[in-house]
C-alpha cells in the first residue's frame, strides 16, 4: 500500500447547523444529512448498534452491565512505566501506539493540541507511532473529529482506530457499516461535561492568578481537582472549593447536560478513571478491546476493581441541588467553615471505586431527565433510552407514558 498522507484538519470557518450539537464532525462531512440518523441527541438506539459493536445488548441482570454497559471484563490499572505528558499513566495513547507498532491498523484518529492554545483539541489523523506523544493529555472543547473519516479513507486508509468521547462514538457507531473499512478499533474515554474551550480559560482563571502556567489539569475520584504547573509544582483542590456557583448558567450546553453514555458504551474499550481509586479503569467490552489490551503484554499491571461507601445521599443531594439549577434557583452552598470537613471526609466515607462510578453515572441520568423535562420536554420520548430510567427510579424521577419510547426496548 503506498504511505498515507493524513488529511488536513477541517475548515474552521464551517460550522454545525443544528441545535443540540456537540460538532462530533459528521455536519462537516459531504453528507451533513447523515446527522439524522448518526447523531446520540436524536433518537438514540444503544440496543441495536450495542448488538452490532459487541454481539449483544446491555443486561441489567448482569452485574455492573446496568450502569456501565456491555462487559467483557473490567479492570484498575496502570502502566508499569508512565508515559511523561500523558493524564494519568498513558493507558489510551499507548494502546494506540500499540495498534501502529504492530500494523494492526493504517492510522489513528485522534485529536491534538491546536498550535496556539494547547489545550484546543484539533482532529489529527496520526500513521507512525512516534507522532501519538504529541496527542497526550487532556483538552478541551468541540472537535469535529468524524470529520476526517472520509479524507482518511480517501487517503487509503482501512484498517482504522478511533480515540473519541462519547457523543464521536455513537455516531461512528451509527455509520460504521458505511465506511467500508476492513477494521475499526474504537478506544473510548469517559465524557459528560464539555464546554467551549474559551469557557475552559475562563474556567481556569477562577482557579488560577496565572492561568498560563497551568499545564495539567485532572478531576480525580478521589473528590480531588489536581492541577500541575510549567515550574514542576502540583496541588489539588477539594471538589467543595471549587468556583462552579462562579460559572455561567449555560458554561456547559444541553447536550452535555442531557448525555446519558457517561462511559462510552458503543467503545471496545473504555479507559478511564472513575473506579480506578487512584489509578486507571478499563472497561472491556468485546473481542476488540481484549485484544487491544493484549498488545500492552507486561507492560501494564492490572487488578481487580473496589468499591466503598454508599452513593445514594451523595446521589439525592445532587438531584436537589439539579432540580434547583433547572429551575433557576441558586445552588445551595455549604457554609465555608464546614467545606474542609467535609472535604476530609468524602474520600474517606464516600462513594469510593465503583460506587463511585456509580454515584456519577447516576447522577448523569438525573441530570438527563431534569434539564430536558424543563428545557426540551418534547424531546424526552425520542432521547432518553429505556435503560435511563431504572437508574433514576430509586430517587422519585419516574417517566410518564409520554415520555416512554417503545419502540427501542431493551
């Protein structure tokens, strides 16, 4: 096969044209009418593109399948080696790595930093292995990165992986059985709360005097935001003083306040941090996955998941404080003599390890259900999936029959 060129990245001056758009990069495309049918925040059908990702659909009777979606196995991990620049240990980039090391697939897509502000994700096409240490790390804000599926394939790609958030992977999802590719591999990570990147600078200030000097910044499951610095410095902030009241109302959009696959389900594999307790967490959830996981050998050191605390109070506090949000009300704010204490105590008391990931995907359902009943109730019926509901039942929030799709059951 002769060497392939990566595509240019898409034009900026092209914009999405719907409302409830995370710019995934498919209204960039030559066919932007493929939205109808690829987009999450359309009309959703986890059951049917979960039986063509992993053979099968989501079953609640199995365990953890509920709140995180089709498993194959799960594990807490890291590599025995960090990569330097990466979040956490590098488990993503060097899956990918991997993936190009072995001539498993043509190329890479992912994003990277934009040239002038390095934390602007830019959609990049990566074909030696060498050029994935310059996509590590966390960014954020919208990148149209379907939008060089075509060029890719174009440019003689096929066999392919994909490094996307969740609302990239249900439309890759959704379109894969018209790409023609030999092979997709889709390494997924955990995504619910996005914004604009000129809303994360803002977001930084608030944090930081010089926000310049901040190159690293990781929200831990450990009720910690850890932040480190251009001089080597690090320090971690208590979930409880961060400036969120501080924020505009509309900082983060509907979509990602109405985003009900928290783990990127559709992935055939999810790396994250939610139930790592400090390290990484992997979610297999196919053939695909495991044999991703494999190429890493001894490189990395994997064990068994835990779980502590109980999410439920943790839970219901947020749906209050949700419900006050939704309805213009301003959030209720601990008094800051008693934030410290309360500080100590979450991780210690707290939903720890998978209750935690529990507690959050919860918490995303509710969020779900109480932004679109108030902002978009005619849209409730066509996208909140019937598995939504049995993860708010326990805290009140019931679907009345219009608000029940049946036509995609689980």
């Amino acid at each position: 096969m002769p060497p392939i060129t990566p595509p240019s990245p898409p034009s900026p001056q092209v914009s999405p044209f719907r409302s409830l758009c995370t710019d995934c990069g498919i209204s960039r495309s030559e066919d932007p009418k493929r939205c109808g049918r690829a987009c999450q925040f359309i009309r959703p059908d986890y059951p049917t593109l979960e039986m063509q990702a992993h053979g099968r659909s989501r079953q609640a009777a199995r365990e953890h399948e509920a709140h995180f979606g089709v498993l194959q196995g799960m594990h807490r991990a890291t590599l025995k080696t960090p990569s330097q620049g990466a979040q956490w240990t590098g488990i993503t980039t060097r899956l990918a790595e991997r993936l190009l090391e072995t001539g498993t697939v043509d190329g890479v897509l992912t994003v990277k930093p934009d040239a002038a502000d390095k934390w602007k994700p830019e959609p990049v096409l990566v074909t030696r292995a060498s050029d994935l240490a310059q996509c590590r790390g966390m960014r954020m804000g919208y990148a149209p990165l379907l939008s060089l599926l075509e060029p890719a394939i174009r440019n003689g790609v096929k066999r392919l992986a994909v490094i996307g958030i969740p609302c990239q992977v249900y439309a890759l999802r959704a379109l894969e059985r018209e790409l023609g590719l030999e092979q997709l591999f889709v390494i997924g990570t955990p995504c619910s709360d996005n914004t604009t990147t000129e809303n994360f600078h803002r977001f930084l200030s608030l944090l930081e005097p010089a926000p310049e000097r901040i190159t690293y910044l990781e929200f831990r499951a450990d009720y910690h935001v850890e932040i480190r610095y251009d001089d080597g410095r690090r320090r971690a902030i208590p979930f409880l003083q961060l400036p969120l009241s501080d924020l505009p109302p509309d900082f983060f959009p509907l979509t990602c306040k109405t985003c009900v696959d928290y783990t990127n389900t559709l992935a055939d594999i999810t790396v994250g941090y939610m139930g790592g307790e400090g390290q990484q967490w992997l979610l297999v959830r196919n053939v695909r996955g495991q044999q991703m996981l494999d190429l890493l050998g001894d490189e990395i050191t994997l064990s068994q998941p835990g779980s502590a605390g109980r999410r439920a109070g943790a839970v219901r506090g947020f749906l209050q404080n949700t419900l006050r949000a939704a309805g213009g009300l301003p959030l209720r704010k601990m008094p800051q003599w008693l934030r410290p204490v309360v500080g100590w105590l979450m991780p210690r008391i707290g939903p720890r390890g998978l209750e935690f990931a529990r507690a959050r995907v919860e918490m995303k359902a509710i969020e779900t259900v109480v932004h679109l009943r108030r902002e978009q109730p005619a849209r409730m019926k066509s996208m909140v999936p019937a598995h939504v509901w049995p993860l708010v039942h326990p805290y009140g929030l019931t679907p009345s029959e219009s608000e029940m799709d049946t036509t995609n059951q689980d």
